[in-house]
C-alpha cells in the first residue's frame, strides 16, 4: 500500500516539498516548537520570510548572522527557512548537521544570475584579480572565490584588501556599483542582480514621498543607483531595522523586500513603515523565492526531515575556505 509519505517522497525532486495534506487542527507553533525540543533542532529565518515563520524561528536575521548562527549553533538539526543558498551555506559550515529547507524550489534570482562554468571563464580573464563574492551565490561561486561578504559586511572585506590587488566583485552590479561609490575601489562587476530589488519604481517611490513628506527613504544596497540617490539611509537589512530602532523619524517608506517590516514594526510599534512599490501593479515588493516556505512545509520538513541539503565533499571545502575568511575578518572588525 502507497502511504501518503512515500508518494510525498517518490515526487520530492519534482515538487520542490513534501506535497502532504496538513490537519487543520493541529497547531503548528506547538508542534513546531514539540519537534525543535525532540529532536535537538534550531529553527534560522530570514527577514524576508512570512510573519509567522519568523514567530516561530530561533533566530531571524540577515545573510551575515544566518551564517554565524549556522557556524556556532550545538543543534543537531538546521531548518532554514529561506534561500536555497542559504541552506548550502549552513551545509558548508556545518557538515556534520543534518539541514533541511522547507522548499528546494526556494532559489534565488541573483544566485541564478551567475552560473558557476559562466563566471570560472569570466574569472580566467583577470588571472591577477581575486574574487569578492557576495554571499547570496551557488556554493559553486563560492568555491570560485577568495572571500565572500555580506552587504553588513562588504566594506569592511574590500578595505581589508589591499588597494593595490585588483578586484572581481560577483555576483550583484548594483551592490558592487554602490561599494565602488563607497570604497573608491574600481573593482570588475559580474552583471548580475536580484528581481526584487531591481523593480522598484523611483517615480511610484518618489510620488509616495510627496504624499509623506516627513518620512524617510529607506533602502538595500541590492538596488538601483537612482533608487540608492534618493535614500536617506542605505544599508544591509539588519542595518535598516537596526536604524528604524535609533532614528527619531516616525514614517519610513522601506524599500527592500516586505518581509522585514514585520520586525521593524514589532520594534517600533507606534512608527509607521509603508512599503516602496515596484514598477508593476503590486503594491509592495515580495521575494516570490522566498515565500515559496510556508509554515505547513517547515513543520512537514521537520517531522519527516525532508527535503535535506546534500553535498559534493570536494566542493564544500572550496566553498568553505572564502566564507572562513569573511568570518575571521568580519570577527577582527567587530562585525
């Protein structure tokens, strides 16, 4: 007899999740928090996840603190609910865990962007250059790099270099184009970016301004630089909640993916965060990645322990090497 399980698992690859009926009755945030005791697991979100997958996570954070927590964590069991990049990250740096990801079809734009066999051609043609690669990249990137940043930490990498090694910067023109701005490093860009960031409309965010006059524009370095030139603050996602936490302004139009405003708003309460609109009918900007998790997919992915990151030995030591650099110069500088 076919169980509802094993054709959950027979069609994983095809799906993406386990494709399993949910009973309505239960409660997930008890039986989420019943698996994470029994079976020694921690539960990693990032901001860009749904309000309740962040309610019942164990930390929630960016790219750079993700990466830390997966690094440092006792558990024997990483659920990551984000990226499918994220959860090769927490493989690579922990590969005595077992991890798992509620949706393998949980990509991402940006790392799609940059196909590994693509930019080890590209690299080839700057053999004196070493490669900076963002950490929102396939491991196959990775193990094409020297250090991988975040955009907490990009800065911080680059001035760690010295000025006169030149520069590859992968995989997003938009972040690399705003680090030379800031860094005054000429660095070569992969051209690259990431959907979500890349359809925000400066004429829909520049009309919500004139209806808000009082509030401030608040953006990721992941988009656009006429988007970036109006902004009154730029930085990574925990350095734009981490500003709506000590600015004394009472409205931000926050433009980044919507997930984060759940945080900003359980940290302000009586502050006002409205969501920049893209150059679409929408009217805010959602990861439609990221959203592939749902809080029924983490709690099947829990129980059954499906669907698992696996990995390539040889590719995850190669992989590993530029991400140990970033932590080690991220630590130096107090990141």
């Amino acid at each position: 007899m076919i169980t509802a399980l094993t054709e959950a698992k027979k069609n994983l690859q095809k799906r993406g999740f386990l494709d399993m009926e949910v009973d309505v009755r239960l409660d997930l945030f008890a039986e989420i928090a019943r698996l994470k005791k029994e079976k020694n697991a921690i539960v990693l979100a990032h901001y860009y996840q749904e309000p309740d997958i962040q309610d019942v996570a164990d930390y929630i954070g960016d790219s750079l603190g993700l990466s830390q927590q997966a690094a440092k964590t006792d558990a024997d069991i990483i659920v990551f609910a984000g990226v499918h990049f994220m959860a090769e990250t927490a493989k690579i740096l922990s590969p005595q865990k077992k991890v798992l990801l509620p949706d393998l079809k949980a990509g991402c734009s940006l790392a799609d962007s940059a196909p590994p066999e693509l930019f080890k051609k590209f690299r080839d043609q700057y053999p004196d250059h070493i490669v900076i690669s963002y950490i929102n990249c396939s491991a196959g990137i990775k193990a094409l790099s020297d250090i991988i940043c975040t955009s907490s930490n990009a800065e911080k990498i680059i001035e760690s270099v010295p000025k006169d090694q030149p520069i590859i910067f992968a995989p997003d023109r938009n972040l690399g184009s705003y680090l030379v701005k800031k860094t005054g490093r000429d660095m070569v860009l992969w051209n690259g970016a990431c959907m979500v960031h890349e359809i925000f409309s400066l004429e829909k965010i520049t009309k919500l301004k004139v209806r808000h006059p009082k509030a401030k524009i608040i953006a990721h370095p992941e988009c656009e630089a006429p988007i970036l030139a109006i902004a009154d603050y730029v930085g990574s996602t925990t350095g734009l909640l981490k500003f709506t936490q000590r600015d004394d302004a009472q409205e931000y139009i926050v433009v980044t993916e919507t997930g984060i405003l759940h945080q900003m708003q359980k940290e302000n309460p009586n502050k006002t965060f409205i969501p920049a609109p893209p150059n679409n009918a929408c009217a805010c900007n959602d990861c439609p990645h990221m959203k592939l998790n749902t809080l029924e997919k983490l709690y099947l992915c829990m129980e059954y322990e499906e669907p698992e990151i696996t990995m390539d030995e040889k590719l995850r030591i190669a992989a590993k090497k530029p991400i140990d650099r970033m932590l080690e110069i991220s630590a130096a500088a107090g990141l």
